[in-house]
C-alpha cells in the first residue's frame, strides 16, 4: 500500500476509531457535511496553526512527511491546506483532507469516508469501526477499504467517471476548472459502489471546496516549453513481424521509478523521455531511469501537461538510446496493426498487440464523457495495456510511434479491451515542435523508406 493510503489509516486510527465522540472531535472535523457541531467550535483553534507559505504563496498547516517512524503522527485537521514537507531534501506535496461519516450517538458504531486531494489526485478510503455509545458499545473490529477501482466525482451537474488503483484517482483536468469557478453554493459529491453493492454518495464539505479552489487557483505550476527536436528517419517499406518490431523499439524504451511510482517512457529526442502525467505526479521530480540496453540514470520532470496527460522527463545519460521513429504527420486509421510497449506492473520490456479499435477526434469524443477531456484525440485499441503501462509507445506495423499509453477502460467487468493512447500528434502540437518540412520522398508519417 503506499505511503499516503497509510498516513490515511494512521490518522483513521487515532482520529476515528480509538477516539471518544467528544466536542474536541466535533471540532477536529468542522467542515464535514453530515452531523456537524460547528456552532460548539472555535474556528482560531486551527487558523492559529496556519501560516503564510512563500513557497506555494498559500496559507497552510505544515507538517513533515519523513518524521521518524517511531514518533506519532499528529492530529490532522479536515478541510485545510496542509503541506507535508520532507525536512531531508526539502520536498513538499500540498493536500485537503475530508471526511463524511455517522457516528451513533446510542452505540457508537462509526461509517464513513475519508477524502484525500492534491492538485494531481483524489485519494481515499471508506471505513467501519465500533465504539461507546450512550446507551451500549459496539464490538465491531475496524474495517478500512479503499475505493472501489470506479468513482464518479460530480461539480454540480458535471460529472466525470474516473478509474484508478488502490484508492488513488488521477484528476482531469476540466475538473479542476470547475473547482477554480466555483462558487458558495458549488456542491462536490463522490459516488461509489459499496462492498454491499449498493452506491453510496459522499458530499464533500464546503471549507474543503473553498480549500480546493485556493489551491487549485495558485499551486498548479507552470513549465517552459523543452527544445525537442523530431528529425525523418529510415523506417521499413514493408510491413514488419512483431518480434521484429520488439527488438528494434524494446532498447528504446525505458521505465521510471521513485518511491511512489511506477511506470513507462520512451526516448524521443537525445535527451528527453516522453511518459504520462500521472505517471510523474507527485513532489517528487526526480526518477530513476532504466533501459534494457543496461543505461542506469536518474531523470527529471521539466515539463507537464495536464490537459493531454504527458510529461516530458531529461536525462542527459540516455543520449546513447536511440529515440523511436515517430509518425508526426497523420493519425492512424482503425483496423491498422499495432503493438504497445512498457512495464506493466513493473514488469520491464513487455510487449502486447492488438488493432486501433478507433480513432475518437476531440469533436466525436463525447462519447467518452466524463471519463476522458474532449480536446484530445484518443487512439482506442485492443492491445492490451496495464497499470506500469502508461506512458510507453503505441507503434504501429513501421515501427512508428503513433500514441502514447494511457489508460483502460476495459477490465472489473466493465468491458473488455477497451484500452487508449493519446496520439503523438498532438502531443507535437502541445509541445510546440517543429517537424521536417514536406517532401514526396516521406511516407505518410513523414519518415523515409
């Protein structure tokens, strides 16, 4: 389980389960929605524990994230701005904390939902507990779950269905451009499916929107766009057999880790790796970078872009890498051959194929509302593609990078191969790169035969 799906059960540990219903709770949790005392709290309790951040030019509570293992972790106040800083190498991630929970007055039995989010990610867990009541005590052992691998989060009447692993969901991008407009009466509601199959809806507190919308509005960074240089290269006439095309693309491909992240990237030019957002999301920018060509580097994030979902990472060191062939000029076509690249699961050089199923053009993509930005065009196919994943190359029978791997909808008994890349040909556009010109010589992606 990673790192913050624990620092969640440390604070359910001491803030719900062992805990006593008492006003101190009442005020530890101002801002939930269901069951609040907020007239028998004082507000200064917290405010005096916040201060200015020069860094992310925010008021927040700071709190650091590598204490040693044996100190207790403190109370962590719902609905605030915290900013969990490593006093080792000065690293920082800023997060809001929600809860929405019953607690029975007559037993003490506890439900409830808590919420983690970042500028990246929404995180979070449901849990049941027993406890003193009143009347009798419940001897119910502490259950905590992480939300089910679907949820959909709704801003008002827009809705997005997201998909994600242990609890963890990467936010879109026009989600957080809700969140910046809203307003007093802006509702934020997530709904699951709970262990008994039924839905459930957790309302997300008021403070915690206006939390959001604070640090939404002034911690997002921005990032100067990288010198990637695409060149023509010399690519097959014909049609090429996949253990063909694994051989020749597989010591191009590299895969990326740190502490909390696992996933895929390919070289593009002599000094940059192309990968996915949420691959590099986090405070961490630095990643170690293998190839099985042998390179061993460390690699570090210069560019993201969160309405396409890529990331760009340098590393001087993969300069002896050659980058992949890339097809700048045309989208693909359905029916055309492909094969997808990278380490899923953390499983290096692993190569699947399949077929572009489709090719969803940002005008036709409403068909994929909620669930993917309508300002990308999507390469949908069967070709498998798996958590590590994302961010390793779609080629296609040339040898040409066509897409980059993103995320399946496919799987849980949704639907099956229903896989998506992002085309390489926008991400180009993103990136401001400039291609070879014209010439009859190039094939229809631009490269020469």
């Amino acid at each position: 389980m990673k790192k913050y799906a624990l620092l969640a059960l440390l604070v359910l540990s001491e803030l719900i389960v062992n805990s006593p219903h008492s006003k101190a709770d009442d005020c530890d949790r101002p801002m939930s929605p269901i069951d609040r005392s907020e007239s028998d709290c004082d507000e200064d309790d917290f405010k005096t524990k916040e201060k200015f951040d020069t860094e992310s030019g925010l008021e927040v509570i700071e709190y650091k994230k590598d204490l040693d293992w044996k100190v207790a972790k403190p109370k962590i106040p719902w609905s605030r701005i915290l900013k969990f800083k490593s006093a080792l190498d000065g690293g920082y991630e800023l997060a809001v904390f929600d809860r929405d929970y019953t607690d029975s007055f007559s037993s003490g039995a506890k439900e409830g939902v808590v919420t983690r989010w970042t500028i990246d990610s929404l995180k979070g867990i449901t849990y049941t507990a027993g406890g003193c009541g009143f009347w009798t005590c419940t001897r119910e052992r502490a259950v905590v779950n992480s939300l089910p691998p679907s949820v959909e989060v709704y801003v008002g009447s827009e809705s997005f269905k997201l998909y994600g692993d242990d609890g963890t969901f990467y936010l879109p991008e026009p989600f957080i451009e809700l969140i910046k407009k809203s307003t007093e009466t802006t509702e934020v509601n997530v709904k699951f499916k709970t262990s008994s199959g039924s839905y459930g809806v957790a309302p997300i507190g008021k403070e915690t929107i206006k939390s959001l919308k604070r640090l939404y509005t002034k911690a997002i960074p921005t990032w100067e766009l990288p010198d990637i240089r695409i060149n023509a290269a010399k690519v097959s006439k014909e049609r090429q057999e996949i253990e063909d095309l694994a051989a020749q693309a597989l010591p191009s491909i590299v895969m990326l880790k740190n502490d909390r992240s696992t996933g895929s990237g390919f070289v593009i030019d002599n000094k940059y790796v192309i990968t996915n957002r949420h691959v590099v999301s986090g405070p961490d920018p630095r990643f170690l970078i293998t190839s099985p060509s042998g390179v061993k580097t460390e690699g570090e994030v210069v560019y993201v872009d969160r309405k396409l979902d890529f990331a760009v990472v340098k590393a001087e060191r993969v300069r002896g890498i050659k980058p992949l062939p890339v097809c700048y000029r045309s989208y693909p076509f359905p029916g055309q051959g492909v094969v997808a690249l990278g380490s899923p699961l953390g499983l290096a050089g692993t190569v699947t194929t399949g077929i572009v199923s489709a090719v969803r053009s940002p005008s036709g993509s409403g068909d994929l509302k909620g669930m993917a930005p309508n300002y990308i065009t999507l390469i949908q196919t069967d070709a498998a593609i798996s958590p590590g994943n994302s961010g390793g190359p779609l080629i296609n029978k040339y040898g040409e990078v066509i897409g980059v791997n993103t995320w399946a909808l496919g799987g849980g008994g949704r639907a099956q191969n229903i896989n998506f890349a992002i085309s390489i040909v926008d991400i180009l556009k993103a990136l401001e790169v400039t291609t070879p010109g014209y010439s009859p010589k190039l094939n229809k992606c631009g490269n020469s035969n």
